[in-house]
C-alpha cells in the first residue's frame, strides 16, 4: 500500500444480482488527505462505508485499508445505553488517555463530567461530540465520518470540523456528508456517486 492507508481496486457491489451499486471503482486516500463522499440517498455512500469496515463483503476486487475508526451519524446506535460514556471509551482506548483529554474536551466543548453519565442522559449533539473523542483517542490511521455534524448547530459544527481537519497531520479521513459547502472546504477530492436507482 506505501504511502495509502487505503486503497480499493476494482470494487463491485450489488444487493439485487446486476444492479450495480459499485462496478470497477477505485480509490485510494494517503495520510494528510481528506476526501468527501456525496450522493442522493440510495446511492451508495453507507455501503461503501460497510465494505470498507468488512460487514459487507464485495463482489468483486479489493479493499486495503489501515486500523480505522467510524464516526457514525446516529451516536445513540453507537453507545451502549447501560454504561457510562467513559468506560466505552477506555474499552476501546488502550492505551493511557487522560494526559490528552482535557484538551481535545475543550475543542469538543465538553465537560469531563459528561463522560461519567450513560448515553440517555446526553444530548444528541453531546453524545455526537462523544462519539468523535472516542475515535480520535483510538489514534487511527484511517477515520470514517458519516454525517458528523447533523446533530450540531453551525457554531460547534464548524469547530468540530476544524479539530477532524487537524488530526490530518497523523491519518486519513474519508467523509460522507449532504453538505457541499463544507465538503468543498475541507476536502482534498470530492467523490459523487449517482448510482441511486
């Protein structure tokens, strides 16, 4: 792979045999790069995103990649709600975070206390917040963001993107979002996909 920390080959995808969602697509990303995914709804932007983490497997081609974390839309599906925010985090922490977390708290606009409560007594937007400490602290070298900010009002949403753009110095980031604006400036490449049938 060299310098990529992903890299896809000849990928094909279909639910329904011959209508392809994917057919020969290729992509590759290096670290510092941050490419936007835009599409309709249908069009294939959670799939590609399910090859990538391996819940899907293709029909065809392959799929190289480096440890990565996800940054789900919906930050509720993503939590356990009978455990503090705080002990799903060290579960997939390994190494020894606290050093670094004050922080990456502040630019979250977070109180450490959050961390201590369960997922129901957040915010949406608190719990979205959450959601990417987690991912940032597993240090990856690849970082899949569906939607990050959909929850968040513009303040926030912008410094939230800002802190995601500066992790770029350590990975990769491939971003699936409906905003254009935003996607045009933070992107490397924008990807569009029109497979929607």
């Amino acid at each position: 792979m060299q310098n990529s920390v992903l890299s896809i080959k000849d990928l094909s995808f279909y639910y329904i045999k011959d209508k392809f969602i994917y057919k020969n697509f290729e992509m590759e990303l290096k670290k510092g790069e941050l490419v936007s995914i835009i599409g309709k709804s249908g069009s294939g932007k959670t799939t590609l995103f399910e090859l990538i983490l391996g819940n899907l497997k293709p029909i065809s081609g392959t799929i190289e990649k480096e440890n990565l974390a996800m940054i789900f839309q919906d930050p509720f599906s993503s939590f356990h709600p009978s455990y503090t925010i705080y002990e799903q985090i060290k579960d997939v922490v390994k190494s020894d975070f606290k050093d670094k977390i004050d922080t990456i708290l502040q630019k979250l606009s977070l109180e450490f206390n959050l961390l201590e409560k369960k997922p129901y007594e957040l915010s949406g937007g608190q719990l979205q917040r959450c959601s990417i400490l987690r991912a940032i602290l597993q240090k990856p070298k690849l970082l899949l963001v569906d939607e990050p900010t959909s929850a968040l009002d513009n303040i926030i949403a912008y410094e939230v993107m800002k802190l995601l753009v500066s992790l770029l110095d350590d990975c990769a980031i491939l971003l699936v979002t409906h905003d254009l604006d935003m996607a045009s400036w933070c992107s490397n490449k924008i990807i569009r996909l029109d497979n929607a049938k």
